[in-house]
C-alpha cells in the first residue's frame, strides 16, 4: 500500500529538520518545500494528503496557498487535511482559515507529542472516511418482500424509472461539489440513499448516508469523498442495470 504524502511549507531549515525527526517513524512520504513555488509544483505533481504549512513565506502569503489549494480542490476520490502550522495567529485569522476549511491550528513552538497526535489524527480521519461501511452495516431483507410486498413486476418497473433518473442525481451532485454548495450536495445524498434502500443496494445507500452525513456537519472534504465513492457505486448500477 502507498504511504500517504504528505507535504511540509516551511522556510526555515531547522523547523523542517524538526518536523522530519518527529514524523520519521509514521509510515508516510514527506515532501519538504521551502516556497509557495516549489509548493505548487509538488502538489500538481502528485496528489497530496496532508498539508503542514506555515503562513509567513518568502515568496507570498499562506493565506494565498491555502486559498489556491481551497479554490483548487483535492484529486478526484481523494481528500486531502490542511494544517497550518505557524505562531502568532489572532482570532481574526482564525475566522480566515476556518473559512478556508483548515483542519486544524498548531502554534509554533509545537511539541513532538502535539505535532505527531496532529499528524497521526488527519491521516486516520482520511482513512477512516475512506473506508467501505462495514459489512455488517449492508445486510437488508430482500427488497422485493420489504418495500413492494413481493411484487417483483412493481420493483422492476420501480427500478428502470430510477436508473433512468441516475444520471440526472449524478450531474447535480457533481454541480454541488464542484460549487461547494453544501446543502444542494446534502438534498442529492439524502434522495438517494431512500431510493437505493429501497433497491437493495445496501453498499451505495451507506455511501449516501455517510455522504448526507458529512455534508450536514459541513465537513467538505469528507463529503466529496463520499461523492465520488456514491457516484461510483450509482454509476456501476446504470451501467449494470439487471437487479433482482
């Protein structure tokens, strides 16, 4: 498995070497950049994970890059935490990076317990929102007796009308993330995890859940990565259409 990357934005040398001593035993790739620049040009070079930045730099503003990788977006199907890593930060500065959807705040200086937990913490909130629903979780009766009272010609028909709706639920969730509209994301999640309940298709409808889920708590990163598991799963059905 690839270990997850994670991106360093510090001028200063001796914080760096700090930050590589302290996250040497996690089992991930480092990549240390020294300017907004080389910053840029490691990010579109390969999809990153984790962002520790600073927010005083040599060739710009943090603010700048934590705007850019905002406006930006992570890879498709992949989340990416940014933390900002820096001293001096006043509460107006806070509400700026809130709004930015900065995962957390370390005030420099930070200890080696405070910088591994930060770490350690963003990288299993990513693999935790990654994860498939446990199986357990996707156990239900059989869709026919549950919701049509066995009437297999009712579900058939039921489930041609939805699989001809699919592709309209998948153009207006892919609006909603590329807009950043929270709710409209939310409405989509919510009106398809009824509808594949109601199909049987116990996997997706969890995706949607947890999708409803994240965008209700406003958690942006998450919830697109929800998205894009739930599109995979609809799309797997409209292009796989036979059901029971």
């Amino acid at each position: 498995m690839t270990p997850p990357r994670v991106l360093l934005l510090e001028d200063d040398p001796a914080v760096r070497r700090f930050v590589q001593m302290v996250l040497e035993p996690l089992d991930l790739d480092l990549v240390q950049c020294a300017t907004l620049a080389q910053a840029r040009q490691a990010v579109e070079a390969a999809a990153v994970q984790l962002v520790l930045t600073d927010l005083t730099l040599p060739d710009g503003s943090g603010l700048d890059w934590l705007q850019w990788l905002h406006a930006r977006g992570p890879a498709p199907g992949l989340a990416c935490r940014t933390v900002v890593f820096s001293g001096g930060i006043d509460p107006a500065m806070e509400r700026q990076l809130q709004a930015l959807q900065v995962w957390r705040i370390l005030h420099k200086p930070a200890s080696v317990g405070a910088l591994m937990e930060c770490v350690e913490q963003a990288l299993d909130s990513l693999a935790e929102a990654a994860a498939p629903p446990p199986a357990s979780a996707t156990a239900v009766p059989d869709p026919v007796t549950e919701f049509f009272g066995g009437n297999h010609a009712l579900y058939r028909t039921y489930r041609a009308a939805c699989l001809a709706q699919f592709a309209q639920d998948v153009c207006a969730g892919d609006s909603a993330v590329q807009t950043g509209d929270v709710q409209a994301l939310r409405r989509v999640a919510h009106n398809l995890k009824s509808v594949l309940t109601m199909l049987g298709e116990a996997l997706a409808a969890q995706w949607a859940r947890r999708t409803e889920e994240c965008a209700a708590q406003g958690a942006l990163e998450p919830m697109q990565q929800g998205w894009q598991q739930l599109r995979q799963q609809v799309l797997q059905l409209v292009s796989a259409p036979d059901g029971t």
